[in-house]
C-alpha cells in the first residue's frame, strides 16, 4: 500500500480526490497497488468538507511531510511560491513528489531535479505539460532510444478552443467569453492566449527531448490581435491558424518559439479541435508520430496526477533527468515564411510604399491580396517567401511607422511542417 498526502483541493486536487476515491478497486486490479489518501492540506477547509475528507485535513502542509507513513506528496496548488517550497521541502524529507505544476517544473526544474537525486526520490511531472497525454511517458521511455529532433505542439487548451471557434464563425471575444463561461479560460485569461503556459511546457518538452537546461526566455508571441478575417484569409489559402510551440535541434542548437502559426489544413495538426491539445514528434527512427487528447479540464489532468502517483508505487518512476548545456539559437537567424495583415488608408500608392519597404529589407513577396475595397480603412495581406526574422521585424517595424497604416501590422508565421 503506498500512503500519499494530497496538497491543494482546487480543480486538479478535487479531481485527484474523486478518481482515488470512485477507482481505488479498478487501480487495484489493473495495477496490483493500492493508493491510500492519507492527509489533504488547503487554506480553505470548505473544500475539504465538500469532498467528504474533512477527517483527514489540515491547514499546515509541514503536517504531510513530517507523516512518517506517507511516502508521496502530491503538490497541485500551482504558481511558484509556496509550490518550489514544499516541493523542494518534500524532497529532503524523502518524499516522493507529484506536480502538475509547470510553472516551478519550467523554471526551477534544475534544482528540483538535483535535489531528488540527491535524496533518492523520484519526481513526476507528466500533467504539466499535455493534459492527459502521456507526452513525457513516451519520450522518456517509449522513444528513449531515438533522437527527436523536432517538437510541433498545440499546447494550450483555451486558445484552441478560441482559435476552432473563431473558423466557426465567432469573433475572439466572443470565442474567449464561451471558453471562460465552459471553464477552459480564467478570468484574467492572459497566461494562456499571451502564450507563456505553451512556452513554460515547451521548455520542460525540449528539456526532455533534447536532454538540455533551457534557461532563457524564449519567443513567446499569444493570439490576441487574431481577428476573423486572417482566419478566413488563412483558410482561403489553404492553411489554419494554431498557436503553435516548436522546438528544433540542428547542429547542437536549439530553436524553441510559441507563437500563432499557418499550417497546411492537410496536416494533422491542423484538425486538432477545441480544448484538445497535441504534440507531433519527428525523429531519426520513428520519423513521426503525433499523440493527442484533452488538455484543459480537471479530470483529464487529474487522471494522469494519479498515473504518476501508480508509476511510483509500482517503483517505475525514472530518476534520470536533464543535465547538459546546450546554446539556444538566436531568434533572430531563424528563416521561415510570412502572412502580414497592415490596415492602411485606402489611397492610391499604399502598397507600393510598404512593398518598397519589403524590398529594401530583402523580403521577396509571394502574394498580395485587398479584398475587403470601399472604406477607408482597409487590410492588405502578403505573403513572403523565406526571410530571416530580423530582417521581418525591422521591415515590419517600418511599415507600422507609416502615417498610411493606421493599426500594427498582424505578423504570422508560415510553417509548412
């Protein structure tokens, strides 16, 4: 029997408590262990009484980890203080530890790690990062004997959802509120469509992946300037929008990025719908394969909480993790193709001008398109061919300083994975 301490009771915690509690005869069966809920600890005691565990609270977590008969703790309270605390805290009192908490995993993970080596503990992490896709599982140990060299990933359930809703027709804000009324989007909504929850998973991803430290920031662009006629103009040219998180590793480099990106409508990822998530794996041997599954929700992510809580009890935790270092390439090198979206004057001469501006920063165009004739505001998209990324910005940093473009350029990358 494994005996573990649960520490927060909110979304993931509640959900964490309901699966042990409905499926502790099917985990036993299917497994061969038992898990027990031995101590739960909340600031708010309600939440404990609504899940009928009342008996079994307290408000101090140092309570769980001086409990000489739990071997586990479960850290689902997120953000990084006081989670990298009592994880860290867990660990030298040789707890096993339990996260799904890809904010400190991202940040803090190198101290993290070398301290469970140090007390010869494991540390599970697999909800951070894919909701119920066993992403970490499956580099860890299915493709353990491949090089990956490219990571494509739809990571973040909310803009997902905002992002199919938006090719159904709705407008961003109206995408965003029916995700915030269905539970995918927070009130304050920002960590999600600014990016930064798909950047701190990519981290951890290519972290794993490619078997390096990721200390640095790394691009990280959200979809709030989207609108509903670059999805149209996208599909029209045969592309959907995601917002995309890609890592690469060529010649001991590593290219990481978040940012909305046109994929071909063909690709897999492309028909990755609503709240789901996916990541899409190239390598030496396996050349490709794609997993997916729920990524926003409290049961799908609490499902795989409790798979990692299995994985220790049955001690087939893996307690090797990332050591090398390894350069992150410069952002600005990196090639690719380009949509642009400037609203401008609708005046004889605008386009020269800002193709005037493409052309002197060496940008080739492969197509222009003014649909939308008769107002006095009007969008003009183009499309590039490759370009380098500082040689866009400065030529896009140039045309929104135009008195003839009247709102900042839309910029979107072009990936024809």
């Amino acid at each position: 029997m494994t005996k573990i301490g649960l520490i927060g009771l909110g979304t993931i915690g509640s959900g964490v408590v309901k699966i042990l509690k409905e499926n502790k005869t099917l985990i036993t069966a299917r497994t061969g262990t038992t898990i027990e809920l031995k101590r739960v600890c909340d600031l708010d005691e309600k939440r404990a009484e609504m899940l009928g565990i009342r008996g079994i609270y307290s408000q101090n977590y140092k309570d769980l980890l001086n409990d000489p008969d739990i071997s586990t703790i479960v850290e689902v309270i997120g953000g990084y203080e006081p989670a990298r605390t009592i994880i860290i805290e867990a660990i030298r009192a040789k707890k096993n530890v339990v996260t799904a908490n890809k904010a400190v995993i991202a940040k803090h993970g190198e101290e993290i790690f070398k301290a469970a080596e140090d007390n010869n503990v494991s540390i599970m992490f697999e909800a951070a990062v894919g909701g119920c896709i066993p992403i970490i599982k499956a580099i860890r140990e299915s493709f353990a004997a491949d090089k990956i060299n490219r990571i494509y990933g739809i990571l973040n359930g909310t803009t997902n959802y905002i992002l199919t809703k938006m090719e159904e027709g709705l407008s961003y804000d109206q995408a965003l509120k029916q995700a915030q009324e269905l539970g995918f989007a927070e009130a304050n909504p920002s960590f999600d469509v600014d990016g930064l929850d798909s950047a701190q998973k990519l981290k951890i991803l290519s972290s794993l992946a490619f078997n390096a430290k990721i200390k640095d920031d790394i691009l990280t662009w959200g979809i709030t300037k989207i609108n509903k006629s670059d999805i149209k103009y996208a599909k029209d040219l045969g592309y959907t929008i995601k917002l995309l998180a890609i890592a690469k590793e060529i010649d001991d480099e590593i290219e990481l990025r978040v940012h909305p990106t046109m994929i071909p409508q063909t690709h897999e990822l492309a028909n990755i719908k609503n709240e789901s998530n996916a990541i899409y794996l190239v390598g030496n041997n396996i050349d490709k394969a794609m997993l997916y599954g729920k990524g926003a929700g409290s049961m799908p992510t609490a499902t795989v909480v409790v798979g990692d809580i299995i994985d220790i009890a049955k001690s087939s935790s893996i307690t090797n993790y990332y050591s090398e270092e390894k350069k992150l390439k410069d952002i600005n090198t990196i090639t690719c193709r380009y949509y642009l979206r400037p609203n401008v004057l609708d005046k004889p001469g605008v386009f020269a001008m800002i193709a005037d501006i493409l052309g002197k920063n060496n940008i080739s165009i492969s197509g222009v398109s003014q649909k939308e004739l008769g107002k006095d505001i009007v969008p003009i998209t183009i499309i590039t061919h490759n370009v380098r990324e500082s040689d866009m910005m400065q030529a896009v940093d140039q045309i929104n300083k135009l008195d003839v473009v009247k709102s900042k350029t839309v910029v979107i990358r072009i990936e024809d994975i």
